[in-house]
C-alpha cells in the first residue's frame, strides 16, 4: 500500500467555502454499488435520504460540540501567536495540549495575551509527541465562559470565508461543547428532516467522538500503515450497543461516528481514547452504510471510505467532481453501502 494510491486531484474552486441553505438542501450522493463493471450512483439532495433509509435502521450521530478554541494572542515583544486547543490535560480544563503557531521560539513560563480582554494564557512545553505544546488558561470563572470571551470556532485552514453564523459550525443536535473541529455530515440534519425519519420508525442513537489532532494532521509516510495515530477521546453508551446489535442496519453520520461505534467494538470499552486505524482490511462489525462529506487526498479519513467501499471510491469522486459537487467540510455529501458491492 502507498500514499498515493489515496490521491487525486482537488482543484480549489471545488473546496465549498459556505454551507448550502437550508442545510439539507446540499447534495447527496448515494453509492448503489457496481453492476456489470460499472458504478451505479443517484445523485440527490439532502433531504431525500428518508427514501434511502427504512424501519428498523439506527441512525447514529456524533453530538459533539465545537468550542471557541481559536486564540488569537500576543507575546509581550507584540510578536502574535495563534493557538488552537486542541485536549484538557488536567481535570480542571487549565492545562491543554495545543496547536500552536509560531510555537518554536516560545519560552516555558511566556505570558500570552488577548490584547481586547486582557486574558492571559501561560506557554508552558512542548508535549512528548512534538507535534502539540501545552497551554494553560488563566480563568477566574469557568473554562467556556473564558473560551467565549476570547475564542473563536475554528474553522479549517481551507476554509477563508468567515460564516455569518458561528452556530452554522454546529449541528442542530450537539451537546458537550469539547471538539476542535465538527463533525461535518451532520451539519446537513435539519429537526424536520430528523423528525421524518423517526415518523418512518428509524431508530436514533448518539455517541460522541471528540474531534483532536488527526483532524489536522495529514499522512506523510510513503506507506500510510506507518502513519501514527493519535487518541482521541469516545463515549458510547450500552443502550446505544444494545440498539446497535438488534438494528436492521446501523447508519452513522460522519467518519468521527464510524470510529466511535468500531472503537467501542474492537476494543470491548464503551468509553476510552482511541487511535483506531481503519484501513483495507479492517474487521467491519457495526456500520452498514456511512454518510460523510467529501475528504482531502492522502488523509487517514479517505483511508477509511477505501475500507468501506473499496476502490470504487475513485468512481464515486470522479462522479462528483465531474457533476460538480461541493468538497469538504462546508460541502456536499454521500451515503456510502457497505453491503452495495454484493448486490
């Protein structure tokens, strides 16, 4: 296996820089599987995936939420830092491992400051993995009222529009605000599209997976299987297994969802830090079909539709390039069968 067997060409108009309104009017994508040697592929919107789910299917989302974790601060020389948290290290939410930019010349003990608020963070070390430092926040209140005084939701580094709604960021079901980033597929629910399907009898779960560091970290071994996965925390609770092993078939929304679900399986612990790796040949024992956006070239989460789906993944992307869908994690979206192959 090599990197660029994962690999294709984006070109950057196709990168959506603003989300479809209303949400489930994006465009969905739904894989049929190949026959006779071809890629059978409908081409729809959002808000007609009730025609392609039925009773006894279990929906699950990742209801994580996205916190304010973009700082923008200045060193005391005026020299500005951006930080993007990323963990809490301590049980008090003080202390967090950090992307931090530029992060080499920092000193341990350095005074960060919000020049609006005059907030401080504290630049401490780098962590053992090289690639994240730690940060501590210097709060009198709570974490988020803090984070919400001087933060902002990240978005990613593709993304240059700013949105004219941070809560567009947000799916309409999150909850514990803890993410660096979304959890993209579901920002294509809308209440009403989630009502339809519960009035056909899909059942409707939730996990939660908080999006960290793989997020923004790209593959840069020549063999991918050598790339390092870091942990990232997941909750799944025992009803939701429970529902899972009786479901007709388990839909998860999201990529952060599948590894959640696979997570809790593989590794027999409903809660924990995972760094599952899931490439060709992974031992599927949850998810059926996987709805997820488009994903960049030579990343760990394209890694993961080639298991899904094997190397008809190139068909369906050069399907959706070709008819002009939207990348990415404000673009469009596909409902990918596992089982489509057999059919």
């Amino acid at each position: 296996m090599q990197l660029s067997d994962f690999d294709y060409d984006l070109p950057q108009d196709r990168i959506a820089q603003v989300p479809v309104e209303p949400r489930d009017h994006a465009r969905l994508l739904v894989d049929q599987g190949r026959q006779n040697g071809q890629t059978n592929i409908a081409h729809r919107q959002v808000f007609s995936l009730p025609e392609y789910l039925q009773s006894g299917d279990l929906l699950v989302v990742n209801d994580t939420r996205v916190i304010p974790g973009r700082l923008r601060l200045h060193r005391s020389t005026g020299g500005s830092v951006e930080v993007l948290l990323l963990d809490p290290l301590t049980a008090d939410s003080r202390r967090w491992s950090a992307l931090v930019k530029p992060g080499g010349k920092l000193k341990d003990g350095e005074i960060l400051r919000h020049l609006e608020t005059g907030s401080e963070c504290i630049f401490r070390s780098r962590l053992e993995s090289g690639d994240s430092f730690e940060i501590e926040l210097c709060f009198h209140d709570d974490v988020l009222s803090f984070l919400d005084r001087i933060g902002e939701i990240p978005l990613p580094p593709y993304i240059t529009t700013a949105l004219p709604q941070t809560d567009r960021y947000q799916t309409v079901y999150s909850r514990r605000p803890a993410s660096a980033a979304a959890p993209t597929a579901g920002l294509h629910f809308t209440p009403e599209l989630l009502q339809r399907l519960r009035d056909m009898k899909v059942d409707f779960a939730r996990v939660e997976l908080v999006v960290g560091l793989d997020t923004f970290q790209p593959i840069q071994t020549d063999n991918p299987l050598d790339h390092k996965m870091h942990t990232e925390f997941y909750a799944v609770e025992e009803e939701v297994m429970t529902k899972v092993q009786a479901a007709q078939r388990v839909v998860a929304v999201g990529t952060t969802a599948v590894r959640a679900l696979e997570s809790a399986a593989s590794r027999d612990e409903l809660s924990g830090r995972t760094s599952l790796f899931i490439h060709r040949g992974f031992n599927w024992q949850c998810v059926d079909l996987m709805m997820t956006n488009f994903h960049l070239p030579k990343t760990t989460l394209l890694l993961m539709v080639d298991a899904f789906v094997g190397d008809r993944w190139r068909d369906i992307y050069a399907n959706a390039l070709e008819n002009g869908y939207r990348f990415l994690s404000l673009g469009d979206t596909m409902l990918l069968n596992r089982h489509a192959e057999e059919s």
